[in-house]
C-alpha cells in the first residue's frame, strides 16, 4: 500500500476551491446510490444501477423486481445515511454503532434478526476452510475489535484502518445476515471520518470475485496486506477521479468567469442577488 501517495491525492484534493452546494449534493446523492446498489449486488440483488435510483431517488418500482431486493435497497440507504452522519459528527466506533449499522441494514427484510449475534455457526459458500467465529467467540472477539480499533486508528494511516476493520469485522462474521453490507459500510465510516472519499466495491463478476477471493486469502493466511491493497487501489481511483472532477470545476468556473461582456459591477450585483434556496436537480 502507497500510503504516500494517498495521502498526497487528499492533499491536493484540499487545495481546490470546494464544489458548491448544489453539486455536492448531486455528488453524494450519486455515490449513495451507487453504494447501495453495488453493495446489495455484491450479496446477490438483481436490482440494476437504474432500478437502485427509480427507488431510491423516486419511490418507483419496475414489474418483477423482488420484493426482498426493493426492501434491501431501502435498508441499506437508511443504513447509509446513519453511517455518514455517524461519519460527519466523528463518533467512536462501539459495538452498539455496529448493531445499528447491522439493524438498519435489515429492517425491512429480517428485523429481529438485525443487530443480534448468531448462535449458529456459518462459513463462506463452497470453501472447506472456515474463518468465522464460533458462536460463543463473537462477543469477546467483537469487543476485543473495538478495542484494536480504538488503538489502530491513532496509529494506521486511514485506508488501511479501514480496510483492517472491514476485513476483521468480516472474519468474525457476528450476525445472521447482512455482515457483508455491514463490513463495507464500517470501512467507508473510516475512511470518510479521515476525510476520504466513500470506496464502492463494483460488483462486476470479475471485480466480486477478486473481492472475495481476497478476503478468503487474507483470512486464510492471516495476513492483510493483499486486502489492504485492493482497498488502496480502489480509493486512489476514486480520489484520481474526484481531483479530475474538481480540475474540470475550476477551468470551467475560471472560463466562465473570464467571457462575459458584462461589467465587474453587474456581475457581483448578479453574485448576490441569486442566493436561491435549495431545490431539486428537476426543477
């Protein structure tokens, strides 16, 4: 892991002027969407990216989506939002924050299953090797995670406390279901409290099957490193395009700036009469 060079991409990513309001706004709504659509793919929703924001954005269904997927969308977006308000306010991580994330993300399909640790064993789908823990190891191996994390944190640099956490957390696998959902959102937790941006994992065949196969790997060799890199590669990517973006903002705010046939004044007087408030991208 390149640790350098993520943190000069956030460095530099600071120095730009700030997107405006408005943009963000579409910005987030856009990762919030991708996130929940990739992460619910990932555990097998057939949902496409389109059928994700007709739901979320909308309250739109399309014939013969499943109704379990439809639910599982709004879950996770719940879960979504907590988790990047937890995020914004810095919360420490606490085994309750983690029911919740965990709650939040089956509260429609399973609810009394959310939140509760299993008391049945599981291991991953065709693999003879089982990392995850025994039902009676969960409680002290949860609170034995955030006490690691609470240490980690000072001392990791953020993506790869982010993806350690995601990787720990998912090896215990505490809960019925959901534990994948819950693993990612705890690493973009992380990694967003430090000020990095949300990492979607794609759920292409090729992109899942190197994700789970990594994990496997680590769990298998008890050696993160591999995983630490997949999550590198996956936020330098994404810290790559948002710089390209706010790049792309600033020629655009300059040239905009620079042709116009309207005097200094008229311009500032426009400046401050067109405080709008917020509205919707339709409008």
């Amino acid at each position: 892991m390149n640790t350098q060079r993520l943190t000069e991409l956030k460095n530099e990513i600071d120095t730009y002027r700030p997107l405006d309001q408005e943009q963000v706004r579409q910005l987030e709504q856009n990762i919030r969407i991708e996130h929940v659509w990739s992460s619910n793919a990932i555990e097998g929703s057939k949902l496409t990216r389109y059928e994700t924001e007709a739901i979320l954005q909308y309250g739109m269904t399309v014939h013969k989506e499943s109704v379990s997927d439809v639910l599982n969308a709004i879950d996770l977006n719940e879960a979504y939002d907590y988790m990047m308000d937890l995020a914004s306010r810095q919360q420490p991580l606490t085994t309750s924050i983690i029911r919740d994330l965990n709650r939040l993300s089956l509260a429609k399909t399973h609810p009394e299953w959310g939140g509760q640790y299993r008391i049945v064993s599981v291991k991953p789908n065709l693999v003879e090797f089982n990392p995850y823990a025994a039902p009676f190891d969960i409680r002290p191996e949860m609170d034995e995670l955030i006490a690691w994390s609470h240490e980690a944190e000072k001392k990791l640099h953020p993506v790869q406390y982010a993806a350690d956490l995601h990787l720990k957390f998912v090896t215990i696998h505490p809960f019925r279901d959901g534990n994948g959902r819950t693993a990612r959102l705890l690493m973009n937790f992380a990694l967003t409290e430090h000020g990095y941006p949300v990492v979607n994992i794609m759920p292409d065949k090729q992109s899942r099957t190197q994700y789970l196969e990594t994990l496997l790997h680590c769990q298998k060799t008890n050696d993160p490193k591999k995983f630490e890199n997949l999550v590198a590669t996956y936020t330098e990517q994404t810290m790559a395009k948002r710089l390209k973006l706010l790049k792309l903002n600033e020629v655009n705010r300059k040239e905009a700036a620079k042709e116009t046939n309207l005097s200094p004044e008229v311009l500032k007087k426009l400046m401050k009469e067109s405080k709008l408030p917020d509205r919707d991208v339709d409008e």
